[in-house]
C-alpha cells in the first residue's frame, strides 16, 4: 500500500506557508494602518521602498523567522536522538545489571585485540563461572543471587589490570580480556586472586553468600580463527577445571577439544547402550574359606562396544552417574542377574553394585523388591553392595532404605571398606551383613607387616559387630591362606575366578565340566 506520508508533509507546508504569508501581509497591513514603513522608508531606505516591495520584505521574514525556528527545533532534535542512540549502543553493549560489558562488547575487544595488534602484545582470556550459584539463587531468591552478580563484577573491576575489559557474558559467566604487557608472568597470581576474591563470601541480608569459581585461561594468538573460537578454548578449559574438581582453573591445550568431542560420543553412545540393555553383566565367583567352596557372585558391568571392544566400569560407571542413566544402568543389571541366577543352584548368592546416587532414590527398595517379585528371583539370594560414599550423604534416608531392603530379606554389604572414611561411625549407625575389605588391602598383606596388622584389626572389628569379611582382590595362595588364618571368611580374585560371562558362568556350574575351578586367564575374555 503506497504510504500517503509524503502528501500530508507537502500539504502541511504549503498551508504553513500559506499562514506565515498571511502573517507577512497582516503586518505589512498593520503597517501601513499605523504609518510604520513611511518612517522606516523615510529613515533607512530614504522613501525608495513601495508599498508592495514592503509587503514582500513582511512576508519574507515572516518565512525567514519560521524557518530560523525549525532549523533551532530540527537541530535539538538531532542532538535528542544522538544522544538516545547513543544510550541504546551502551545499553546494546552492557550488561544491565553489572554495568560490565556483555557478549557482544567482550567478543569485539577481544576481535579487535586480534587484528589490529596482530596479537601482540600477548593477551589472555580468562572465562569464569561461579560455583553453587544456583542453591544462592533457590535458596535465597532472586534478588541475592543479583547481590552476588553484582559483588563478583565489583571484585573483578577491582583486579582488572589497565586495558583490560571485564564482561558479563550471561548467566552466572563472566570473562576478562587481560593484556600481558610483561608476558605471561603474574597471570597465574592473577587467575588465583580472583578465585579468592570471589570465594569470599557476599554479605546480603545478615546472610553470608558463599559461591566460588572455576576459571578457564586462553592465550589469543593468531590460531583463533576469532573471537568466537577464543571463547569456546577458554570455555573448554573451564570445563576441563569444573570436572577435575571446581574452584581452580585450567590453562586450554588442543587435546582439550579432542577429549571433550570424544567424551560427548561416549555419552551418546553410553545412553544409547543403557536404553537398549547392551550392558552385560558378568559374574565373579565368590568363595568360602579356606574350603575354596562356591558360594555366590559378584555381578560386575561389562559394556561388549562396537568398536572398542570389552569395556569394564571404570570407563562408564562414572559417566552413567553424571547423564543420571546409573539407575537404568543397574535396574537392568540387576533384572537380568537375577533371570540368570535362577537357573543356578539355590545356595548360590547374588551380589549387586548400587551406587551412592541410588540411595537418595526414597523408592529403592520398592524397585529392588519389584525386579525380585518380576524375575521370582528370593530376596535372601540378594546382597546389595554399597560404599561409604552413599553414607555421607543423608545418613538418615540412607538408614531407611537399608532398613527396608534388609526386612524384605535382601544382605547389606559395605564395599572396598579400607578405602573410604572406614568410621566405625558407620559401621555402628547402620546395620550392615557384611564387610567387603578392600583388595589395595589384601594384596599387600603377605608383604607389610603394617598393613597386615590392619587387616586383621578390619576383620576382628567385624568380627565384634557380628559381620562377616570377605577379601577382594585374592590373587595368590599365600594371600588366601594369609587371611583364612585371621578368621576372614570369604574370599574373592582372580586366584579363584575373574569376571566372566553367563555362559562361562555356567559351564562352571555343569557337574559335567571337569574345570571345578575358573581358568583365570580366559574368564574375562570370554
Ligand atoms: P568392586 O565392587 O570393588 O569390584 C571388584 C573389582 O575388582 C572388579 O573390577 C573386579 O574385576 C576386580 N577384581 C576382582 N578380583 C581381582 C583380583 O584378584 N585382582 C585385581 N587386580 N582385580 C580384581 P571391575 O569389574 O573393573 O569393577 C570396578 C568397580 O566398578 C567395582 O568395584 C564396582 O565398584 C564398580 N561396578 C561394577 N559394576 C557395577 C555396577 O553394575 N554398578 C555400579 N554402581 N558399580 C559397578
Ligand atoms: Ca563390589
Ligand atoms: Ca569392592
């Protein structure tokens, strides 16, 4: 639709015209009435001037005058809207709350620092983002969490080296741009000083806030294709510290990138694994002592992946617990266990790995017990193995779910017990069945007579609680000898079985196979 703006503007001065010749022609009619321009004529222009050369000379500075005042308008508002475009590029380019630079202001000091210095001298990127942000802000509210922002941009500020540009790059992130005028000394001091800085708490209320941050470095140098790519080092770097245990910081190297793209296909793949049931359980054999006698398992996760082959936990326990995937993990596990262990003699137990993070699920025991009912698998077939770590967290919901797993008949075993707290806090708190010790312990008992000293005091403390001690890690005859001697009454390693698969498990068990005990060589390979 053809805008009619442009019709109206001319109408409008056409009829402003129009008024001020108007104007002109009252005054040169007023004028005339009072005999002005006869004195006027008569005192300038010495009576040359006609009445109607006057009527013109009104009308023009009547014209003269209106346009000396819109010119006056016109260019108050210019220097208005300068001065309001203005304010939207600062606001464009700070952050709101902080007064700091943002994103856009950070990534075109840094751009700039690329190309007009071609990167000398040497500059650093420090990317910073606080930890326990998120409980300040749920626990206290919006407005603290703003105290905080603000507290940490001041803090910055305040060691913000000349030349320097500290941002706001949203969130509870913040950068620093920082040249390095005498090289790369001091920028370590630096980093530390505002790690310490911003760990001091905030004062906000007569509540103390405490948040801390973990920092991730980047020199810029000419192999950043730009701004954007620094940024994305730095923020490897950071991720690198928040995962090898926050409040510290990390320097960026190339492998980073590589690490974090494989860590992200690993996720992937995991998940995909879990969801599909493709991680397998294997079994080690646990035996009475000194009789050697079959009397359980250990269930143990074994991932068979497409390309890297037989992976063991410590490639993907971890993982599982940080995509919150460990409870499918073990559910799992745990179901088809208990489908296999069926079929297996009736004396024979099931030892299961629950993780820390499980025993915050108020429901365990309730899945537990389904999985049993499900699968018709006996509760006092099942041990449930758990590590000092699930105690530290909430003692009291970790005490219900034992409880309750132990009166549906389900065996409560502490693992790698030596490793840990080992409080006998604990071991009086809770009502556990067993005492797993661990193997760092037990294969170094024929050799320290220290650490002998100390398995036999773990196995009398047992003892005197009524629990019962199985030794992991067994790998030779003098060890199992060793700890039968001290009243140890189990054992598990690779002196009587390694990890193996259902099928090898029950091969094991045929009475028709002559083996009687596993060949430790091949179990794991199977
Ligand atoms: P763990 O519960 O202490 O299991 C015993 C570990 O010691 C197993 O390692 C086993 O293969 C190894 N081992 C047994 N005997 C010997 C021996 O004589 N010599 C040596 N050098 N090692 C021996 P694995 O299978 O790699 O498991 C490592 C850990 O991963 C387990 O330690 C357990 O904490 C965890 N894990 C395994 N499966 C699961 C699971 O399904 N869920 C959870 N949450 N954790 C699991
Ligand atoms: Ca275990
Ligand atoms: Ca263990």
């Amino acid at each position: 639709m053809p805008s009619d703006k442009p019709i109206s503007w001319v109408r409008g001065e056409m009829y402003e015209t129009l008024c001020l010749l108007v104007i002109g022609a009252c005054c040169w009619l007023i004028g005339i009435t009072l005999g002005a321009f006869e004195r006027i004529s008569g005192f300038i222009l010495a009576n040359t001037l006609t009445d109607f050369l006057m009527l013109a000379t009104c009308m023009g500075l009547a014209l003269l005058g209106a346009s000396t005042r819109k010119s006056f308008v016109l260019r108050r508002i210019m220097l208005e809207r300068d001065a309001a475009a203005k304010q939207a590029e600062a606001i464009a380019r700070h952050d709101a709350l902080t007064g700091l630079a943002n994103r856009r202001l950070f990534l075109e000091a840094v751009e700039q620092h690329q190309k007009s210095t071609g990167c000398e001298p040497l500059a650093a990127v420090l990317l910073i983002d606080l930890d326990r942000f998120k409980p300040v802000n749920d626990l206290y509210g919006h407005a603290a969490g703003n105290a905080v922002l603000c507290a940490v941009a001041e803090r910055l500020q305040a060691h913000l080296p000349r030349q320097g540009t500290a941002a706001r790059l949203g969130g509870d992130e913040f950068a620093m741009l920082i040249q390095l005028e005498a090289g790369s000394e001091g920028l370590v001091r630096l980093v530390e000083q505002v790690i310490a800085s911003i760990a001091a708490p905030v004062l906000w209320n007569d509540n103390e806030l405490k948040v801390g941050a973990t920092v991730g470095v980047t020199f810029v140098t000419a192999e950043h294709a730009d701004a954007d790519a620094v940024l994305h080092a730095a923020d490897l770097a950071m991720y690198q510290g928040k995962k090898e245990g926050r409040g510290t910081f990390r320097v960026f190297k190339s492998t980073m990138d590589a690490e974090l793209r494989a860590r992200a296909q690993m996720e992937a793949e995991l998940r995909v694994a879990i969801e599909a049931g493709e991680i397998e359980p294997f079994y080690q054999p646990v035996v009475a002592l000194p009789s050697k006698e079959l009397i359980g398992v250990e269930v143990l996760a074994r991932w068979r992946h497409p390309t890297r082959g037989l992976l063991s936990p410590s490639h993907f326990i971890a993982v599982a617990e940080e995509i919150g995937m460990i409870a499918d993990l073990s559910y799992s596990l745990i179901r088809r266990a208990c489908l296999d262990a069926r079929e297996w003699p009736a004396h024979l137990t099931l030892a299961v790995n629950v993780a820390p993070q499980q025993f915050q699920d108020a429901w365990l025991s309730e899945r537990i017990l389904s999985i049993l009912t499900e699968t018709g698998f006996p509760p006092e077939r099942l041990e449930v193995e758990i590590t000092e770590s699930a105690l530290i967290q909430d003692l009291d919901a970790t005490r219900r779910t034992l409880t309750s797993l132990q009166n549906l008949g389900v065996r409560i075993a502490l693992d790698d017990f030596g490793t840990g707290y080992s409080s006998l806090y604990h071991l009086r708190e809770l009502k556990f069945d067993k005492l797993k010790i661990d193997r760092t312990y037990v294969d170094s008992v024929t050799m320290s007579d220290e650490r002998a000293k100390l398995v036999d005091a773990i196995i009398k403390l047992g003892s005197s609680l009524g629990l019962v001690t199985t030794a992991e890690g067994i790998e030779t005859e003098a060890s199992s000898n060793w700890m039968s001697d001290q009243g140890c009454e189990f054992g598990q390693g690779y002196l009587f079985g390694k990890p193996m698969p259902k099928a090898a498990m029950n091969d094991l068990l045929d009475p028709r196979s002559a083996q009687g005990a596993v060949d430790a060589t091949t179990s794991e390979a199977a």
